[in-house]
C-alpha cells in the first residue's frame, strides 16, 4: 500500500509512503523530472519494529524512473 502526502500548493514535489513486504516503511519525497524519471529530495526508512524514521542522506538526490520504486500510482497520477 502507499500513502501520498502532496507539499504546498505551487510545490510539485510529493510525500510518497509505500510499505515493503518485510514490514520496513519508506517514505520519499519525490520531484517529477519528467518523462516519468523522479528526483529522490527526502529518503526515510523505518524497520519493521522500529517506531522511528530515520534519514538517510545518501540515498537522497538519485534519479529514478518511477516504476522502478514498486509504487502502485502512476506517474500522471501523482504529479498532473
């Protein structure tokens, strides 16, 4: 399952929650690059029975294409 968060009004970028089959959480903010390609501006993971987030910067600035991160929302769907 994933949750979407959306930012400000004029911010493009979104707040995306997808839970892994291991029970690990990520949460990712995500900037539309186009051509179905995102930004990762914001990578957080929690564990499984963790109950907190914890941020890792070294995954954050990486391009993607969206359909490789195993969201259920297409990118039209999250970003037009």
């Amino acid at each position: 399952m994933t949750m979407i968060y959306q930012g400000h009004l004029f911010d493009k970028s979104v707040m995306v929650e997808r839970t892994l089959s291991t029970g690990t959480v990520l949460r990712l903010k995500l900037e539309p690059l186009g051509e179905g390609k995102v930004r990762v501006l914001e990578y957080h993971r929690k564990g499984f029975l963790s109950d907190r987030f914890k941020r890792l910067p070294q995954e954050e600035g990486k391009i993607f294409a969206l359909l490789d991160l195993g969201l259920n929302q297409s990118y039209q769907a999250l970003f037009c």
